[in-house]
C-alpha cells in the first residue's frame, strides 16, 4: 500500500497551510491512501484550542476530530517542538503519539512519500 507522511510545520493561521493539510489528509484517506499527521516545528501550535474569529479564518482545527472516521490514527507530534514551545500532551485538543526526533525521522523513512506544509 502506498503511504503519505504530511508534515504540519506552521502556525494555525499563517497563510493556508493548516487548512491545506486537513483538506489533503482527508483527501488522500478517501481514496485509499495510509496517512500518518507529523506535526513539528510551529506546527503544534495547530494542536492547541484556536479562536479563529479573531483573525478572520475558518476553524479548521474542528477537522482533527474526523480523522478517526477516515481511519487516519497515525497522528504524532515532536517532543523537542513541544517542550521548545513550553507545551506538553495535555495541552493538544486530540489525542497523538509524542516521539523524539530519532523515532521522528524513522517514521518518516517508512513513507513512500513525504509532503511538508509550511
């Protein structure tokens, strides 16, 4: 089976990239595809509750809880990006998988293809 590995590196609401990324995940599980979710870098901050309203964006955030029902559970966020961010697990909005940067990058060698939003 093919595999996709998104990569989440930006802050919800700079540009389109977080939305962008929901839209693709969703997208790519439709049609049969195995994702896996990285979020890293200022992407873990898309992982937080959002108030979208006051810069005039959509909450696409709402979006991660669909993922179970598009059977995407491989969902895993930086360890190193968190505690950079003064964040731990208990502040992420949905259940994910922490891993240091050494399970990080063997996880995304497992992919057939890689794709990073930022």
């Amino acid at each position: 089976m093919n595999t996709l590995a998104i990569i989440n590196r930006s802050t919800p609401f700079k540009g389109q990239a977080g939305q962008e990324s929901v839209d693709l995940v969703l997208a790519a599980a439709t049609f049969g595809q195995q994702v896996s979710v990285f979020f890293v870098d200022d992407g873990v901050f898309q992982l937080l509750t959002q108030s979208p309203a006051e810069v005039e964006q959509k909450h696409f955030a709402k979006s991660f809880g669909a993922f179970e029902f598009y059977d995407v559970e491989s969902i895993y966020v930086c360890q190193k990006s968190l505690s950079q961010r003064g964040l731990s697990k208990s502040d992420l909005i949905i259940e994910t998988e922490i891993v240091d940067e050494n399970r990080l990058n063997q996880l995304l060698s497992q992919h057939h293809n890689v794709l990073s939003l930022s």
